[in-house]
C-alpha cells in the first residue's frame, strides 16, 4: 500500500510540472498586459513604464521567468501581486474560509441529501418518490446555477427582502445574532450550490445502487431470512458506496472551479471571485498561482480516490 | 449487423424477427413519451433559431439590434410582438435577441460537440486498438489535461484571445473530448478481444478498416448518448463562460450574455433573466432527456439507470 502511494505520487510530479509549465505558457504567450492599468493613462511617459515593468521582472523572456517562477514554486513562495503588491499566498489565506463556508458546506449538503435520496430512488424504483426525485435531480443539473441563483435573488432579494443578496465577508460571528446574519447570507449561495450537486450525486447513488439489487448476493442475503433494511443497508449500500465515494472525492475540485460563477452571482469574496479578478487585471502570479493549486487539488483528490477505491474494496489490488 | 453480434444489446426477447439494433431501438423510443416530447421540444427551438432572420422579420418587425429608447425594460405584451417576452434596456426585443441568440449558443453546442466527437473517437480508437505505448501516451496526456481544471483553462485561454462564436466552438471542441476518449478507449479494449475481431484480422483487414468497419459499429449506439449529452454540457459551459464575461461578447446575443446583461437589471425587468435562463434550461434538459432515452432504448438492461 505505502509503496503504491509512492508510485502514484512520484508519478505525479511530472505530470505536475508539465501542468505548471502549461499554465505558465499560455499566460505569458498570451495578448495580456499587465499594465493595462496604466495604459490608458497618458500621464505615465514611457521610461517609468519600461521601469514598472523591469521591477515586475517582465524585461526577462519569458521560460527564464518561468524557471524562476517554478524555482519559487516549489520552495513555497507563490510570488506577489503585481496590483496589490502583497503575497500571492496571503491572498488566497484571505479568501479561502469564504470559499469554504459556501462552496464546503453546500457540497457535504449534498452529500447528504444524495445520499438518502439516491438509496430509497433505487430500492423503490419507479415508486413516486422515485419519480419525484429524479424530476428534480434532472431539473437540477440542467438548470445553470447563474440563474437559480439570479432567481432566488429576484425572489427573496428584491421582492420579499427575506435575504440579502451580496455577501459581507467582513461579518464576525461573535454572538446569536451575527451568527443569524451568517446564515441569512449564506443560505441563497448554498441552496443553489447544494442543489445542483445532489441532482448530480443522487442520480450516480441511485444508478450504482441499481447495478447491485439484481445481483447473486443479495438474493442470497434474502434467501438466508436477513430483514429487508439489513439486506439494503449492510449489503447493498455498502457494496454500491465504493464508487460512489471516490466519486465524491473525485467532485471535491470539480466543486471548487463551479464555484467561481456561484461566488460571481452573490459577490462572495473567495477564492473563484479572485481569480476572474485578477484575470481581467492581467494580474498573472495570481492566476498562474491559483490555476496550479486547483491543479494540484485535482491531482491530489485523483489519488485519494484510487486508494480509497482500494482500501474500501479488498477486491482490487493495487499495483 | 446482427442483433447477437453486439455486446450492447439486451438479450431482451426479440419481439419480431432480424430486428436490427436500430429498428428495435426506434421501437421502443416510440413509447417513449418524455424522449419524444423532449425531442419535439429541440427540434422546435433549433428550427426557430434557424428562422430567425425569417421572422425577425416578418413576425416580429424587428432586428436583433434595434433599439427604442422609448420603450426600455417594456414589460412582455402581445402587442407589439416583437416585445412579447419585454424589450431590455436599450429598448431591443428580448424575444428576437433570444433567437439569435439560439444561433450562437446552439451553433457552439452541436459543433464543439462533433469536434469533440471526431477527436474522442479517433484517439479512443486508436488508443484502445493498439495498445501499450501509444495508448500509454494518449492516457498520459489524458490524464494530465484533465488535471487543469477544464473550466479556468477555457476562462483563460478565452480572456487571452477575446473570441468570437467560432473560436470558442473550436477551443471547446479541442478541450471536451477526454470523457469520449476514455469511453471509446474502454469498449475497443473489451471489443479487440473478441472473435469477429480476429476474424477479420485474419482474412487479412487492415487495423484502419477493423477500428472504423468492426470496431466503431458497435461502440456507435452508445455514442450518440454521449454526444447528446456533451451537447447539453457545452452549451451550459458556453452560456456559464458568456456569463462570466468571458465567451461569446455583446452585441452578438448569446443566451448566456443576455442573461449577464440582465442581471444588472434584474430589479427592474425580472423578465430579462427569466428567458434566457429558461431556454438555456429547457434546451439543456431536453438533451439530457433525449440522452438518456437514447440510452434505454439501445439498451434496456440500463433502463432507468444513469
């Protein structure tokens, strides 16, 4: 096992490096401008932008400034920002819990909701719960979160006033009420958020739970007189959880980049809100920053999913 | 191709002699209500943004880009018809943008989705087909392109070049293809193996003419559930980019960017968002829909699963 973790991670790291220097390329290749914020600007002359430029250290070609950015990288040090001069790394520290307040609680949300509703959708296959559940489960991943989002704020927002709908990062949860406040304005990104990844999870539960009621075992657990609630909980669902957990650890950076439009919608000042911003502002430790960590989380996430899959499951052997 | 010699097909009681694969299938999607209605549905959408030239400007008296600054954030009313779903802020008839906006948002969808196709079928062919090291290096490159998440790739390459509706169809259907792949990749592995493959290698067929007269037959079924389904998924990518700012760029209309351009005013003109985004859904679910349809009509074993 520890070997195989090994393996998996060493085999990582050049596909990690491959991934650095992609992101880097099309960055540096690309038609933007890092001064564009002083571009317009008349009043800057030439040689004080040629200077602002050699300070940034953009007077280098760019595959040295990619050797030094990597260099960098892998000590730790994720360089600054060219707009606000500060650690790219505080940065991201900064936005983060807002990130994980609204993008983390909705996921396990809908975990939680998939879940349940995925098991008693397979067992009561065709019943009206069934029914009802994939209706909505298909109206949920059809429907783009934007306008979910836009509509539960026209709805709560504009016409009932019930919630507000841009989002204070700057709120402190010191007592009852602050806490309310908290909830109040979180509700609205994690409904939509929630929502669409139980549509997805519910129908991957449901599905993977299908595959196994039809099989020997189970005929085999009834016929041995087990109830029906052991047969499904401690045989079936068991059985049917291995995939369904490593693709819940195979959604966790899916989640993350969804994210970006939910914290779009409602303001949300996180790690997705920054990362357009900084796109827009050419601000590109930042971006190049961000896309490389969300990388990682998906590299690293590709990995827990295989071990898991193996620790869950004495089947498979890994190699 | 004979209903036996396929591994896709149900060994489902044959209800009348030599059913072909897609007769037997057609057969079955004729009871199939949702699916038809659903089809119906698209078909209706595709061939009114197809017309919307004709009935911009016959119908509704209107081009897309017309403005009536007398008439901003018009309520829907039937009269005039061009302001039945309202006009937006510059007095634009929000119904004859959504049409052409369905040009470009559908135009994205349906050919990104055949880029993908075409890519995914080839690589997944030759991948599976051929094995060991080329297989080693389509799954690498695999592997790693689907660890930059796909969607801050298609944010920044799409900042950098500004594009237009046929770049972003060609950058999406260059970067959609791996689930395909992988598809395709995984049934010509199980396909190789099996007895008409080494029949036909044996009377001397070339690996092109195995991989695209004996392989492909069989993995195409399931195909078109996939691509019914990447269609539906493009077009949400689209519409979620378009929102962002990022994909296809006022004035073309496209239903992501109306709606962007209607959350600005949402307090004034509910209706503005309410449109776009309920077309975007209905189209996206009707492909869903027809997707999984597909899927049980080809084989009924997976009935009700997906």
């Amino acid at each position: 096992m520890g070997r195989y973790i090994l393996r998996r991670l060493l085999v990582a790291i050049p596909t990690l490096i491959v991934i650095s220097f992609i992101i880097y390329a099309v960055l540096a290749l690309s038609p933007i401008d890092p001064l564009s914020a002083f571009g317009a600007d008349p009043r800057v002359p030439p040689e004080v932008r040629e200077n602002i430029r050699r300070s940034l250290g953009l007077d280098q070609p760019w595959p040295i400034r990619y050797v030094k950015w990597f260099t960098a990288l892998i000590q730790g040090d994720l360089g600054y920002s060219f707009m606000s001069h500060s650690p790219v790394i505080g940065l991201i520290v900064q936005r983060l819990p807002n990130t994980l307040a609204v993008v983390g609680v909705a996921y396990v949300i809908g975990v939680l909701i998939a879940l349940p509703v995925g098991m008693i959708s397979a067992v009561k296959r065709y019943s009206l719960v069934d029914q009802v559940a994939t209706t909505f489960a298909f109206i949920g991943f059809s429907t783009p979160t934007f306008f979910t989002g836009l509509l539960l704020i026209i709805i709560f927002s504009v016409n009932l006033h019930w919630l507000p709908f841009i989002y204070n990062s700057n709120l402190k949860i010191e007592d009852l009420g602050s806490f309310l406040q908290q909830v109040k304005q979180s509700i609205m990104p994690i409904t939509v958020l929630g929502l669409f990844d139980a549509a997805v999870l519910t129908r991957y539960v449901r599905s993977e739970m299908l595959e196994h009621l039809p099989l020997d075992y189970v005929r085999t657990a009834r016929s041995k007189g087990l109830r029906e609630r052991a047969v499904i909980l401690s045989h079936v669902l068991r059985n049917s959880l291995i995939p369904v957990v490593t693709l819940i650890a195979l959604g966790v950076p899916a989640v993350f980049a969804g994210a970006i439009v939910t914290e779009q919608i409602f303001r949300v000042p996180g790690i997705g809100e920054m990362l357009v911003r900084a796109i827009f502002d050419g601000d590109i430790p930042v971006v190049a920053a961000v896309v490389f960590l969300f990388s990682v989380l998906v590299v690293s996430f590709n990995l827990v999913a295989d071990v898991l899959y193996a620790v869950l499951d004495p089947r498979i052997k890994y190699t | 191709m004979s209903a036996t010699a396929t591994p896709l097909i149900a060994m489902a009681p044959a209800r009348r002699a030599s059913a072909g694969l897609w007769s037997n299938a057609l057969y079955r999607l004729r009871r199939d209500r949702l699916t038809l209605a659903a089809a119906t549905t698209l078909t209706v959408l595709v061939v009114l943004s197809i017309l919307a030239p004709l009935l911009a400007e016959h119908v509704f008296d209107r081009s897309f880009e017309q403005q009536d600054l007398l008439k901003t954030y018009h309520p829907p009313t039937l009269d005039p018809p061009a302001y039945l779903l309202g006009g937006d802020e510059l007095g634009r008839s929000q119904v004859v943008r959504l049409l052409y906006g369905g040009q470009v948002s559908l135009f994205v969808g349906f050919v990104a989705a055949f880029m993908n196709l075409t890519i995914g079928i080839g690589l997944g062919l030759i991948s599976g087909y051929f094995r060991g090291p080329v297989d080693d290096v389509i799954t690498w490159f695999i592997t790693t392109l689907n660890s930059i998440p796909i969607i801050f790739l298609l944010i920044i390459i799409t900042t950098l070049f500004a594009p237009g509706a046929l770049t972003l169809t060609i950058i999406i259907g260059l970067l959609f293809w791996t689930g395909i792949t992988n598809f395709v990749r995984g049934q010509t592995f199980a396909l190789r193996e099996r007895e008409f493959i080494l029949a036909a290698r044996t009377i001397g067929a070339a690996s092109w003419r195995i991989m695209f007269r004996h392989v492909l037959p069989n993995i195409l079924p399931l195909i078109f559930v996939l691509l019914a389904i990447d269609i539906g998924t493009i077009i949400l990518a689209e519409s979620a980019l378009s929102y962002l700012g990022l994909g296809i760029v006022p004035p073309t209309p496209s239903w992501g960017n109306m709606l962007s351009n209607a959350s600005t005013y949402f307090s004034r003109a509910w209706w503005l968002v309410v449109s776009p985004g309920a077309t975007i859904f209905l189209t996206v679910l009707c492909l869903y829909l027809i997707g999984d349809g597909l899927r049980d009509a080809l084989d009924p074993r997976l009935k009700g699963a997906s």
